[in-house]
C-alpha cells in the first residue's frame, strides 16, 4: 500500500513508524548517543520474545528493572516520556486498536549487545548494565513479627497466611499452584491456567512462528499436497502484505475471509481455547504466560531472581521463592516451595506497594478445586 498503513484486524496491521524518522546523535568518537532512560526502554524489548510488546504498559513493565539500574525513582513517568523521544531506527511501531505495538529493530538490539558503540548521558560509554541498587526497603524484607506469625500459622494449618487487606478485590488476580499442601506452588495467570485467550494472540503467534522459520501446523494441514518448503516461502511473501497474510490465516483457521472489518475484529477477539489449536501444550503455556500482564507486573514486583526468608529466632528456612528461566522466549516461572514462603511473598508485595490478588488453587489428577485468598 502507498499510503503505508494496513487494514484493521483488531488493530493488527500498522504502520511501520508511528513518527517522524530522526538522525541519531552520534558523538566524535562516532558513538551513539542516548540517555538511559531509551537504553532500559531497549533492555525491556531485548527481554521479551522477538523483542516485541503489544503495549505501552507491557513496555513499561519489561523496562523497569532496568530503569532501576541507572535510578531509584519510580520508573513509569520517565520511561513512558522516554518513549516519545526514542529514535525510529530502534524500533518498529504499530498501532492495534487502541494499543501501541512496539518490536526491537536489528539496529536496536545492536546497540543492547553493544555490536554498535554506544554512549549514556551523564554515565558514559556503555560497557553493560551497573549493578542493581537495591534499596533498604527490600534488604530488610520483613519484620521479625511478621515472619513469627507466618511461620507459627503454617506450622498450626499447612495452609498459607493471607490476610485481609493485602489486596483489594480490583488487584490483579493471580494463581498459586499445587499438587498438594506438601509441594512447591507456581505462579500463573488466568491465560495460562485456562488455556484460553482472545483469537487475536494465536494470530500474533502464528506469525511469529514463521518468522522463526517453522510453519505452524494448521497450515500444513490445510495445504497438506503442497510442498512444505514452498509453503514456508509462501508464508514469508504473505507476512510482507499484511492484508494478503490476514486473508490466508483467516481461510485456514475460519474456513474464509472476513468482508467487514467489524466482523474480522469480532472474530479476532473472541476467546478460544488454546487446547484446542495447534499450539503445543507446553508451548501453549509459555506463550499465554508471556501474554499476561500482571504476570509480568508481578515478575517486575520481585526484581530478584530468589528471596529466602528465614525464622528469626530458630534461623531455619521458611521457604523460597525462585525465578526458573524457561528458555529465552519466554518470561520466567515463578516458584514458591512452601505455604510458608507464598505467605512472605504475599506480605512483601503488599509493603512494597505491588499489590496482587494471589488465590491458591490445588490441583489433582487434572482437576482442581480452589481457594481463594482474601
């Protein structure tokens, strides 16, 4: 298209700049020069699966941790005034509706791998990431009464702490799961556990899935006389018409395309069960667990990769909570080995103001039933 802009679908297709092309600031040593605010921002993308967020929030929420390399304030009214400023040829914008798509070009992720040199104003030539400022709010986790507390309740019960007024019913809503009051709990969201979410992500997903050199296999059943090879390429000449790509997903997976752009964003937001497509399972998680953004809030929420807490009089172990990295392609899982410990982190992300809804949910022989916290 001349015009540069793509149809609708759910906001899908855009333009591939949201502004208007800046040259970059280049020292005399030939550095390129940004603040550190856009090198968190690039961070942030460099972080996520193809360096892609589907939001400003979900950017914000990538950027932080790294925001608070270089700062100690609160990150989102810097990053996202950083985010009118950062330069074009780093990134790659696109409008979905009401949201703001945002994918790290191949200059971009150059930069955070420092294959191009680089300079940070007021801290230098960039020779990586500082070291994380931990502030004294988060060294002393939790007070010694509140440990005895927890640690006496889930010795009494084997059921975890939560008390009310660690979150109000409008918090986001988390999942802590088990096979039973003598395993470790893993944090989901709501897509995750129920493997559902808006026909929308499966379209982004099969994309994505051809841009990493795979054809997903709805395709190859849908095209099951053709070679595979020259299905893949013909794939790839699709992705680079939007509306053509939309058009062909559209007939494999609706049996047809769609004449209105009412009826193709109708369609594109109607919740499917990922079970259901041709998703693998654990892939399927990995992806809906990459979609959820208070999972990724609360991964920002506990910026260390493990926390420990302690009984203070005995010194024995109340549990922990642990970062698992799952592959790059994914955000991390998040683990808690105890009742004991997922009551320290209910208590911590309430003091520090990060305040989530975590409900328990026990699950066996693939059913579950639920409690939930208050």
């Amino acid at each position: 298209m001349d015009s540069g802009k793509g149809r609708s679908m759910s906001g899908v297709v855009r333009r591939k700049h949201l502004r208007e092309a800046t040259p970059e600031r280049i020292t005399i040593d030939g550095e390129v020069l940004l603040s550190h605010n856009h090198m968190a921002l690039l961070h942030g993308l460099y972080d996520r699966p193809n360096g892609h967020v589907g939001s400003r929030t979900e950017w914000v929420w990538a950027a932080a941790p790294y925001f608070e390399r270089f700062s100690h304030g609160l990150p989102e009214w810097p990053l996202r005034k950083s985010m009118k400023t950062i330069n074009p040829a780093w990134i790659a914008e696109a409008r979905r509706g009401r949201f703001i798509e945002t994918t790290l070009t191949e200059r971009g992720r150059a930069i955070v791998e420092r294959r191009i040199p680089s300079r940070i104003v007021g801290f230098g030539s960039y020779k990586g990431l500082p070291p994380r400022y931990i502030p004294e709010s988060q060294r002393a986790l939790l007070e010694d009464d509140v440990l005895t507390r927890i640690a006496d309740y889930t010795e009494a019960f084997g059921i975890p702490l939560m008390e009310p007024g660690q979150a109000s019913a409008t918090a986001p809503r988390l999942y802590a799961v088990t096979t039973g009051l003598d395993e470790p709990f893993t944090i989901s969201g709501r897509p995750e556990i129920e493997r559902r979410g808006p026909r929308g992500w499966h379209y982004n997903w099969t994309r994505e899935k051809i841009e990493s050199g795979k054809i997903p296999a709805g395709f190859l059943a849908a095209y099951p006389d053709e070679d595979p090879e020259d299905l893949f390429y013909y794939l790839k000449e699709q992705l680079a018409q939007p509306e053509g790509y939309i058009s062909t997903y559209c007939e494999v997976y609706n049996g047809r395309a769609f004449l209105s752009e009412k009826m193709l964003d109708d369609w594109m937001n109607t919740l499917i069960d990922y079970s259901e497509t041709d998703i693998e399972p654990e892939e399927a998680a990995r992806y809906l667990r990459a979609q959820c953004a208070p999972y990724l809030a609360l991964l920002v929420a506990v910026a260390r990769e493990s926390i420990e807490w302690k009984h203070p009089v005995s010194g024995k172990s109340l549990g922990v909570v642990r970062k698992i990295r799952d592959g790059e392609d994914s955000p991390a899982i998040l683990t808690v080995s105890t009742p004991a410990a997922l009551s320290c982190l209910a208590h911590y992300l309430g003091r520090s103001g990060a305040r989530f809804h975590i409900e328990t949910r026990y699950v066996s022989d693939g059913s579950g039933s639920s409690s939930s916290s208050p």
